[in-house]
C-alpha cells in the first residue's frame, strides 16, 4: 500500500525533474532562476502541504 506522503513526493519530484529538464533545455532561463523553480516544487510545495496543508 503506498501512503499519501509518498504519492505527494513522487508526483512532486517527477514534476521537478520534468521542469528541470524542459526549463534548462527550452527556455533561456538562468540557472538561478531553474534551481530556484525546481526547489520549490521538488522541496518546499511537498513540505508545506504534508506539514500545513492537511488538517
């Protein structure tokens, strides 16, 4: 049986890695600017929902 936790965390890190590669390969981004993005969808926005987000 898979959790909630690790559903959130496997949609949100593939959803990291897609940006990751769309955003380096198909945008003239800064690398900042693709971390910065890739951070908080892969990191912050799965802690504060699993944190905050449930009741």
């Amino acid at each position: 049986m898979v959790s909630e936790e690790n559903k959130v965390v496997a949609v949100t890190a593939t959803t990291a890695l897609v940006l990751l590669v769309g955003l380096s390969a198909y945008t003239d981004l800064s690398s900042g600017v693709v971390a910065g993005v890739v951070f908080v969808v892969g990191i912050l926005l799965p802690q504060v929902y699993l944190n905050y987000g449930r009741a």
